[in-house]
C-alpha cells in the first residue's frame, strides 16, 4: 500500500519538474527574436531583402523575370474579373430595363 502511494507520489514529482523545465524553457526562446530587424522577403525566392524595396524582390535575374511574368498574369485574371462583373452588371441592367418596359 505504502509503496503504491510513494510511486505515485514520485510520479506527481517526476511531471512537476518536468512540467517546470518545459516551462523555463519556453521562457528563454523569445530573448533570441528580439535583435532581428523588421524585414521582407523577395516574394519569389524568400531571401530576407530591406523594407523599402518595392517591387518585393530581392533583384536577382531570376526574381525579377518570375515577379514581372506573375504581374502579367495577375494583370490578366483581375481584367477578366472586372470584364465578367462588367458583363454581368450589363445583363442585370438589361433584363432591368426589359421588365420595366415590357
Ligand atoms: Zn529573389
């Protein structure tokens, strides 16, 4: 009987100072983030590059052929998107105009 309790007591033990360890540890990782300075990252390869740099990329061939081919794309989509609104808007107004008339 005796025993049981003394292992469990060292059990209750054993998960406290773990528990204790874990958490000093926690504690000690963020003093390590602090001195980073604030940046960005080349939107294509993630190299960390200044603030200000605009357009976001770090101006390695590559990057800049990648940054600009993606721009061209985007571009595109987001015409084609106000065009679909466009039309659709257009077809509500006419069916609008439809009703009302007829
Ligand atoms: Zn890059």
């Amino acid at each position: 009987m005796a025993s049981r309790k003394d292992t469990i007591l060292k059990a209750a033990q054993r998960t406290a100072k773990q528990a204790h360890s874990a958490a000093t540890q926690r504690r000690k990782k963020p003093s390590s983030r602090v001195n980073v300075d604030p940046h960005r990252h080349c939107s294509v390869c993630w190299k960390p590059i200044s603030l200000e740099s605009d357009p976001p990329i770090c101006g390695d061939g590559d990057c800049v052929r990648m940054y600009e081919r993606r721009e061209k794309s985007r571009k595109r989509f987001s015409f084609i998107m106000y065009l679909g609104i466009a039309v659709f808007v257009g077809m509500l107004v006419v069916q609008i105009y439809m009703g009302a008339s007829g």
